[in-house]
C-alpha cells in the first residue's frame, strides 16, 4: 500500500471540515475523489500534503508523514498539482519545467525533452513566459512539473475547472498517461467522465467523511449514492 489515510480530521479555525476520513492508494492505481463542492475534497489532499494541519494518521510508503513539511513529503515522493495552477508568471516555460528538478544530478523518469515532447503545445512555447499561456497549457504545465519532480504518487486538484472540453479531453488523456507509467494518481475531480474513464476505484465524499468506496462501475450502478452525494 503506497499511501493510507487513518482517521483523518482538519480544522479551518473552529469549522470540522474532515471527519475522519479513511482511505487508501496502491502502487500504481488511479483512485478519484468525487463529491460536490465544500464537502472537503480539496482540504483532503491539502492535508496529506501538509499545507492544512492534519489530525490523523497519514501513512506514505510505510511512513507517517502526517506533520511533516511540505517540502519533506515532496522529497519522499509525493507530488501535488494544486487548484489553482501555482506556475511563474515571469518565467518561461522550460524554467518552471526545471523547477520541478528534484535532483539535477540524479534525473528521474520524467526529462524535460520528454515533457516537451509529449505536448506539442508546451514545446513550442518552451522559450515563452508562462503568464501568457492559455488556461489549459498552464494546467499542463503545473502537471508537468510536478512529475519533474519524479513523484511516486500525485495528487492532483481540480485538473479540469474552466477548460474547455477539447482540453479536458488531452488533460484526461495526460492523466492516463502518467498512470500508464506507474505512477499513482489520487484525483479530485468534479467531472464523473473522467473519473469513471481512467480510474480503478473512487471515494465519494460528503460532510466531511468517505460516504462511498468501489469501482467505477460500482459507482455507476449505484443510482442512489449518485443522487444523494454527486448530482446537482
């Protein structure tokens, strides 16, 4: 078991917004986290990551790392893609691609040709500052930093708010890809399409806790969950 989640509880001030929640992430596996908006998805991840105060246990190739910096749980590789895709407006995109480098004199799988290559998007704009890059090439650009950093899972938040559908559709298949390579994905995501196409299990979350754990097609013959947790 890659990461395993025990009992986790976080706090904004005095609200309980996690409460107790349990899961976990194999090597290698896809796993959504789906729920409505405000049910804690987001303040899940950022909890695991450390950017919240966790309460709980948080368990990371067989170590707690609940606690630990942010930067300490990225060098154990972890590697998180934040909501709100967190690049450098000033610098080009071949500088926030190597400022995922964990380690410059040990590169891991993931080279920055490699990641030129795979988007073609990226490649021709490698020499151009990020800040003037459209909403979906910087979704694609704080993704591909983070697997610079060579993470052994990634958590990423949100990947396809605001894009539109032609660039939901190569984020999905970025995702895939990344999987395909054996890296673990935990995914927050409110689009069910892409959760129920690339992942092996899903968690649906509500009030705080894990209301909901199986596969996709689990999920899918399970009208009444959908109903209560998921749709609007």
């Amino acid at each position: 078991m890659m990461l395993e989640v025990k009992d986790l509880h976080a706090y904004y001030g005095k609200s309980h917004i996690l409460q107790g929640v349990d899961m976990h992430i194999d090597a290698g596996e896809v796993v959504s986290l789906l729920g409505r908006n405000g049910v804690g998805r987001s303040t899940t991840v950022k909890a695991i990551m450390g950017e919240v105060p966790p309460h709980g246990t948080i368990n990371f190739k067989g170590k707690n790392i609940a606690g630990l910096p942010s930067h300490k749980i990225a060098h154990l590789g972890l590697g998180y893609v934040p909501e709100h895709r967190d690049i450098f407006p000033g610098l080009t995109v071949r500088q926030n691609l190597m400022l995922g480098v964990k380690n410059p004199r040990n590169p891991g799988k993931w080279r920055l040709d490699d990641m030129l290559d795979m988007f073609s998007n990226l490649k021709e704009r490698a020499d151009t500052p990020a800040g003037v890059l459209s909403g979906g090439e910087k979704q694609m650009l704080t993704i591909c930093r983070t697997l610079m950093g060579d993470p052994e899972l990634v958590m990423i938040d949100e990947p396809t708010e605001g894009l539109a559908p032609i660039i939901v559709q190569q984020v999905g298949d970025l995702i895939a890809e990344i999987a395909r390579r054996g890296v673990a994905i935990l995914l927050v995501e409110q689009k069910l399409s892409i959760a129920m196409r690339i992942s092996h299990r899903v968690y649906v979350m509500g009030h705080g806790q894990i209301v909901f754990e199986g596969s996709p097609a689990d999920l899918k013959d399970n009208a009444a969950v959908r109903k209560e947790w998921l749709e609007v």
